[in-house]
C-alpha cells in the first residue's frame, strides 16, 4: 500500500472531514495517485488508512480517512513537563 506524508497539525480537512492529501503544487503526486486507491497517510505522530478521492474542480486529491485503523507512534515525554514529542531515531547533537 502506497504511503503518503501529510500534515495532520493543519487545517488540511474539507468540510466532509476528508484529509487533504496532493494538488496542483504537488505534480509528482497527481501522475501515480488513482481515485480510490486506499493509501496510508502518515506524519510524526500517527498513520491512518484512507482511500482517495479527485475534486476536478479543485485539481486536489483528498483522502477519507478510515478511523478504525489508526496508530499512534510512540513518542518521548519527560516526567512533569506535559510535553509530548515525536521519538527521535538520532537525537539532534
């Protein structure tokens, strides 16, 4: 299954609560995602299953997100601090 970056921290949702996923800005997408292909949208903090569907009028491809597939990724969280950030593979020197 095709995996796809998007930003989940963003206004990115349509008013049917659908993920923005590629546009016009985004031409290497346009050429190899399909209406209806089921792909995996991910970020830092979590992945989800959605299937695609193409707006003609906007020229964007829009992902319905499959809630019941959700996982979060494991982050780091110091004790006290109330912050939670992504686990780092090579923390930053």
């Amino acid at each position: 299954m095709r995996r796809v970056y998007v930003d989940f921290n963003t206004k990115n949702m349509d008013h049917r609560e659908r993920v923005y996923v590629a546009g016009p800005e985004h031409p290497e997408l346009l050429d190899v995602l399909k209406e209806g292909e089921r792909v995996v949208l991910y970020d830092e903090e979590m992945e989800m299953e959605a299937v695609l569907e193409y707006e003609p009028s906007s020229g964007k491809f829009l992902g319905v997100v499959d809630l019941s597939t959700l996982k979060d990724f494991p982050t780091d969280t110091e004790p006290g601090s109330g912050s939670t950030q992504p686990k780092e593979e090579h923390p930053k020197p």
